[in-house]
C-alpha cells in the first residue's frame, strides 16, 4: 500500500472512531443501554458495538436511524468538531426550534451583544459576487483615504507560496478555504485600519463570515445579474460568452443561494446603473455614518 492509500485508510479509520465515539457518549448521556438503542433504531447491538468500536462502515440510512433514536442530527454524529460543551448544546437546540424570523432576530442580539460597535470599527470590508465593483472601490477608498487596500486573494497566494489555479489543482475547494480563512485572520492582526476585498463564495463558510461581521464594517457591494456578466466579460474574461444561457443560470443560482448570507452585511451598496464616482461617494458616506475608518490614518497600521 502505498503512502497516499495508506494515509487515507488511516483517516477513514480516524474518522469511524470518532462516530463510534459520539454515538456511545450520547447514548450514555442520556441513559440508554446499547439493547435500548438498538430497539428504538431498528439496529441491531452486534451492529452497534461494532460501530462503537470504530469498526463499523455505517450506510447513511442506518446512521439517521441511530441519529433518531439518539434525538440528535446526522451532522451532529459526524462532524469532525470537538465536543460541544453543555452551553452550545443548549443553545444550538433553542436556537433550531425558533421560527426562521425568530432565528434571524436571536442571530442579531448575539451580534449586537458580542461584536465590536459599529462606530469604533476600522476595517472596511467588501464582499459579493466578482464584478460588483469590489477592486475599482477599494482602489479609489485607498487612495482617498491613506488606508490599505487589501485583495484577500492575493493574500492566499502569498500564504501559499503558489497561484489560485495551482491550490484548487492540488488542494481543492476545501484547501483553498482553510488558506482564504488563515489569511484573513493574518491580515486582522495585522491591520487595525484597512479596507479588504474577499472572495464571493467567504460567506458560505459561517466561521469566516462571522469573523468578519464581528470586526469590521462589512458592505455588500452588489449589481445586477446582467451587470455582474457584462462587467466580468469587460475585464477580458470570455467565458461566460461560451454558453452565456446556462452562465447566467447558474449566477442568477448563485446568488439565490447566496443572498441570505450576503444580507447579513453591515450595509448593502447597489452599483447597478451607477458610475464609478456615484458608487464610490455611497460607499463613503456608508463608511463615515457608521465608522471611525476616515478618523485614522496609515501611520495607524506600521
């Protein structure tokens, strides 16, 4: 067996522990003996003890039947996590019995009540969709106000030692965001006053975008489904012009999908129909209403 094949086998192993392990705490958290289990799920105790024990390779399908029984979620017997402390157990199990409106306002009491106010925050961030408008705003907020302008992108290519296209070609998706959340955090210790430009897709990984929206004035910058291509196309990427029908499908799913995440911004600044200077000068004005971001200076952040 060669050293790839084996170091996946060892993680297949790990990770069937871990389950094995979650599912005996759990039961015995809540008082069940494995013969208890096995009835309530429909599993039988031979099966469970192997699976306890690590050894068991699990269907899904048995797994939710274990998962009910246990009044749990799937996601919960599988996640890598460490164990939840009684604290976040209990207000996970709140939290998910709320009515999606109730959620949302619980949600933004805990930020209210833990982040930083709105009006001592120094950092600028710009999230959304490529072509918003996200560079020619952040080059312009540099050069007007004496603060960095910071690409999280290139930030991750730093880290990495190699281009975009080489570390989802070596790493994937995952690895590219394990790099984009490392070199964020790097670039806030760094900088106590900066404007940074992420990548669209920050928001669908919830610790990084709780990063953001709990230390820095975070504004969506968004435009117009057509706007978004026309602009891309503009800046020389002609991809889109390959097969522009589904192009435009799959952004307009994007950004359905992405919507609910992007609305938890700080501000919304739309630049549809707008030029460059219009756009700018709201961005401004959004920045010195709920910031102190034009009360510093550079000198600040050596």
């Amino acid at each position: 067996m060669n050293k790839k094949a084996q170091s996946i086998k060892q993680s297949a192993d790990q990770f069937l522990l871990q389950v094995g392990d979650k599912v005996r705490s759990l039961r015995a958290r809540r008082g069940m003996t494995r013969k208890n289990l096995a009835h309530d799920s429909g599993v039988s105790e031979r099966y469970l003890a192997n699976l306890e024990q690590g050894n068991g390779n699990i269907s899904i399908s048995l797994l939710r039947q274990i998962a009910g029984a246990l009044n749990t979620e799937v996601s919960d017997l599988v996640s890598s996590n460490a164990q939840r402390s009684p604290e976040l157990s209990l207000i996970t199990q709140f939290v998910s019995e709320l009515p999606p409106m109730e959620q949302q306002a619980a949600l933004q009491l805990l930020y209210e009540k833990f982040t930083v106010r709105s009006g001592a925050q120094k950092r600028v961030v710009l999230i959304g969709l490529r072509g918003a408008g996200k560079t020619t705003l952040g080059k312009l907020l540099e050069q007007r106000s004496n603060h960095p302008f910071i690409k999280l992108v290139d930030e991750v290519e730093k880290l990495a030692g190699m281009s975009i296209s080489e570390i989802f070609s070596l790493s994937g998706q995952s690895g590219y965001q394990r790099l984009e959340e490392r070199a964020l955090i790097n670039t806030l210790d760094e900088y106590q006053s900066c404007c940074i430009e992420t990548g669209g897709s920050i928001v669908s990984e919830p610790k990084a975008l709780n990063i953001l929206l709990t230390s820095c004035f975070v504004v969506w910058v968004k435009a117009t489904p057509e706007e978004h291509m026309q602009r891309v196309i503009n800046q020389g990427d002609m991809r889109p012009m390959a097969n522009n029908k589904e192009a435009m499908a799959d952004l307009r799913q994007i950004l359905s999908e992405r919507r609910p995440f992007y609305k938890k911004a700080s501000a919304v600044l739309d630049t549809s129909g707008k030029s460059v200077e219009e756009s700018y000068l709201e961005l401004e004005q959004m920045i010195q209403k709920n910031t102190q971001f034009f009360s510093t200076n550079r000198t600040a952040n050596s």
